[in-house]
C-alpha cells in the first residue's frame, strides 16, 4: 500500500494557498469544544463521567492502533480522530454504563464503522453513533438508565442502588401526553433543561454549554453553519406548529429542542466531514432532512429519541444528495451536463 507521508510533493505554476490547519488542529478545536460539556457532565454526575470518557478514549486509540498494527499500515492515532469519537461515544452515554461495554462500542465505532471502510474520511457513516446504535440493541436497560441530577456515580463498583429517573423524552412517551408533560413541566423548567439540570446521557444534558462549543466551531471555521442551523430550526418549526398533548406551541418546542441529543447532534455528530456533505446546498437538505426524521421518531417511533437515528438515516443520503446539487464545473454548459449524465 502507499505510504503517503513520504510522498514527495513538487509545488509548481503559482499561486498557492498555504494553511497550517490539518486533520490534528481541527479534532483538537472541537476536543476543545467539548471540554466544557465534559466539564459539567463531571459536575453533574460526578467523576465516573471523566473516568468513562478517558476509557472510551483509551479503547477508541487501541483499537486503531492495533488494527493498523495487524494490518501493517501506517499508524493514524496522532491525528486525535480516535480521541474525538471516544469522547462523544462517551457523551451519548448513560455515565453509569460498565466500562466493557463502551470499550466494545468502540470497537464498533473505530474497527467496524471507520477502519473496515479505509480510515477516516472513507466511513460513510458517524463512529460514534453506531458504537451507540449498537451498544443500544445490545445492552437497552444499561442504555436506557439515567442518573437523577446531581448524583453521583460510583466510579468503581456497582450503580445499581443508584438513584434513576425518566428523561424529559421519556416523559413525553405514551398514551396520555397530556398528564406526562404536565408532569415533566413540574420536574424540569425550561431553564433546568437549557442549562442541564435533568437527567440523560453523560455530555448531552447542558444545551447552553452545547451551544457554546458549537459556536466556538463556527467561529474557528471548523463546521458551517448551514448543517447545525437548518438541523435544529427544523425540528424548532415542526414542533411549533405541531405541538402535542395541549401544550402551547413554544412551551412545547422549547422542551423538544433542549431536551435529549439535539444540540449534541446537531453541532458535533451531524457535521462530521466524512459522513455529511459537502456543498452549502447539500448541507441544507441534509440538515433539514435529520430535523424531518428526528421529529418523526419522537412523535411516531416506540423510541422518544430520534437525533442518533436520523443523523446515520441521513448519512447515508449524503453522497445522492452532493452528486445531485453539485455547482456546474466552470466551462461547463448545462446542456453538457445533463447527455454526461444521461450516458
């Protein structure tokens, strides 16, 4: 195979636009991005948050190292791609989850879903979220088992005399919606799900911290805005006009956007490079799209939390939709265009 760090490059005929930014300086932007999410987790739910992630960290660098190592390729774990899906498998965990159980989900993540297909930038679809979407069907009660806020977590030993409780979603299931978001409304304010006083997963709770790491990545240029914007206005819009069990349709919309994955999804899962597409019109489509399924499983689905489904849903859409709105090459008149394509 070719080793392409020791290619010899020979830059000819200027001008040329040089950038120090490579793959390291962007996963280390949203590494820290994520910091202060990872920072209230611990906060919230005590040090077993840190303790999982640096353990989904740690699996997610060894499986990669040592399928190269196996497989005699050059080693890519200094590139910190491995370090970010371990931190965000991590996030869309229960912190009481074993320990075992994410380092197989970052086997998933890292072996199956990103190695398997080339290494980064080949996977067609997000590692972290099928680590997650296989973690789930394989172990659903120690997935779906959330710690009450501001409790905390043995970091060794057994959870299981824990103190649990429904998350807003969860609350928002069932055949008399009406009695469960009262209910919810009377557990959760609006300000306790924006700012991250409710239970769920280990980094998907606080949407104000979520919110501040996403604008850190559009300030740095890392993502744009078009994926993150268009992912949550559409689920905003939908719930909007589409509230449920007599509620009024802001109240409704707000506990639907701060509630579960959605500001997680939208701003670091969503927008990964390898699995989303890369035209501003694609993008559009593709944010509007994950908004459009997320709100169908919440409202149709038996599962009250739709972000991780729709997102790998909509990856896989992703190539169709860049190759049907990609721009006309310059010199190119569409009439051209249209036979090529017809061939």
């Amino acid at each position: 195979m070719t080793d392409y760090k020791n290619l010899k490059l020979i830059a000819t005929s200027s001008p040329h636009i040089r950038n120090a930014e490579n793959t390291k300086s962007i996963m280390l932007d949203v590494i820290i991005a994520l910091i202060p999410a990872l920072a209230f987790g611990i906060w919230n739910f005590g040090f077993r948050a840190l303790t999982v992630t640096c353990v989904s960290v740690i699996g997610c660098i060894f499986w990669e190292w040592l399928y190269r190592k196996i497989l005699n390729k050059p080693q890519s774990i200094g590139d910190l791609s491995a370090v970010v899906t371990g931190i965000l498998l991590a996030f869309v965990c229960p912190v009481t989850i074993g320990y075992w159980q994410i380092l197989i989900g970052d086997f998933f993540a890292i072996v199956i879903t990103k190695q398997l297909f080339g290494g980064i930038g080949k996977n067609f679809l997000n590692p972290a979220l099928v680590g997650r979407a296989a973690m789930l069907a394989s172990w659903a009660g120690s997935m779906t088992s959330w710690v009450t806020p501001n409790t905390w977590a043995k970091v060794v030993g057994s959870n299981a005399d824990i103190t649990t409780a429904a998350t807003p979603l969860s609350m928002l299931k069932g055949d008399d919606i009406a009695a469960s978001f009262a209910s919810l409304k009377d557990t959760y304010s609006i300000m306790d799900m924006f700012l991250g006083k409710i239970g769920g997963s280990l980094g998907e709770v606080s949407a104000l911290l979520l919110i501040l790491g996403g604008v850190y990545l559009l300030v740095r240029k890392v993502i744009t805005w078009q994926i993150p914007v268009c992912y949550i206005a559409t689920v905003a819009v939908l719930t909007l006009l589409f509230p449920r069990g007599g509620a009024g349709g802001v109240e409704w919309m707000l506990y639907n956007l701060f509630g579960g994955g959605l500001m997680l999804g939208a701003f670091f899962m969503a927008t990964d490079y390898s699995s989303s597409p890369i035209t501003a019109k694609g993008q559009v489509i593709y944010g509007i799209g994950c908004g459009l399924f997320t709100v169908f499983i919440r409202y149709f689905g038996s599962y009250n939390e739709g972000v991780c489904y729709s997102i790998m849903v909509m990856n896989c859409f992703a190539c169709l939709i860049d190759r049907n709105v990609k721009p006309t090459r310059f010199g190119v008149v569409k009439s051209d265009k249209k036979e090529a394509a017809a061939k």
